[in-house]
C-alpha cells in the first residue's frame, strides 16, 4: 500500500490550494503586530454570514481598496471612499461592515494616541501567551468560548463594531492566541512549538 505524501490536515480547509496554503502557512501562528492584528479583526467582521474562503480569495483586492490596511488612511475615509468602496466589486459591499472597518481605524488610532498597544490589549486577554487546545475532531472545535464573549464585550466598550463572540474566537484561532489545529494535522505540534520561542 502506497501512502500518501500530503500531510494529515485539519479538515476544513479542504483541498483548494489557496485555503490548504492558509492553513499550513497562516492559520494559528500567533501574530503580535498590532496593524496586522486590526486588519485580520476587520477581515473576519467582513467575514460575517459568508465562508472565510470567500474572503481568503478576496483578500488581495481589500487590501487594495482599503490602502493595504493602513489605519491613518482608512480612520479618515469620508463619503467618497465609501461610495467607490461600495462600488469595488472585488470585496464584500456592505455599508455597514465597510463602515465598521472605517470605526475601527479610529478606534485603534485612538488607543495608540492613549499609549495602548492593541496587541498588548489583545493578547493580554490569554495572559500573553497562545492557549493550547488539544482538539481531536472538528465536532470539538467551539463557536464561541466564556473567553471570546468577554473579548467581545471588551471590543464593543472601545467603540469596534462586527466583533461578535463567533468572529471573535475565529480571529483569536487565526491569529494564533488560541491553537485549535486538531493534534492529528501536521501543523498543531509546530504551532505549540512557536509559543516557546
């Protein structure tokens, strides 16, 4: 019996080669950089009622429409950005998610103009440090956790808005405060392994 050369993955990335390489390269790496964190929240409040591969494969032409997520530029987009954004068809047009991210550039400026560092903000909600989970099946991947209803919450006091407790826990899985690779896939053991260096 010939067995496979493809590593063991977790299953919901399938076998479209644009969300494997999100999975194997992207998905769970802990991500510290405050800007990168704030588009990847934005992203997933884009997400909102659609797949995250809709969004994967849009992701480029956000980044274009939204001047590749830099927040000075989007805090101050006025009526005209949102009339061309609600016209590119390259991403999701939805005034209320567009003008949500707009809110959040403000919001994130307005907590580094106060000396609060978004990440350290972020990532002080799992004490700074990934948690890993030790999930054997996708039937044992939640929703939502107690943790990111109250990050949710926390959110939604600073003025973010399209942050519910389901886009929560997906962006904390994303951005690798939380390690919900099934311990089969190839990638849990070297996601745990980056919380040690």
């Amino acid at each position: 019996m010939i067995e496979s050369a493809e590593p063991h993955r977790c299953a919901w990335c399938g076998t479209d080669p644009l969300y494997v390489a999100y999975h194997d390269q992207e998905w769970g790496v802990p991500e510290f950089d405050s800007r990168a964190l704030w588009e990847k929240l934005v992203l997933d409040g884009f997400q909102a009622g659609l797949a995250w591969i809709t969004i994967l494969r849009k992701r480029e032409a956000f980044r274009a429409a939204f001047d590749r997520f830099d927040p000075e530029k989007v805090a101050r987009y006025g009526e005209a950005d949102i009339s061309r954004l609600l016209a590119d068809p390259g991403i999701v047009r939805s005034r209320a998610k567009i003008d949500a991210a707009v809110r959040g550039a403000q919001v994130y400026l307005d907590m580094r103009d106060k000396g609060r560092d978004f990440s350290a903000f972020c990532w002080d909600f799992v004490d700074g440090r990934p948690i890993q989970n030790r999930l054997m099946s996708m039937a044992d991947i939640p929703a939502r956790t107690d943790l990111s209803e109250k990050f949710s919450k926390a959110l939604k006091a600073e003025g973010f808005n399209f942050c519910g407790p389901v886009i929560v826990y997906a962006w904390m899985q994303a951005c690798g405060m939380v390690n919900d690779h099934l311990v089969p896939c190839f990638r849990h053991e070297a996601v745990r392994a980056m919380a040690d260096t």
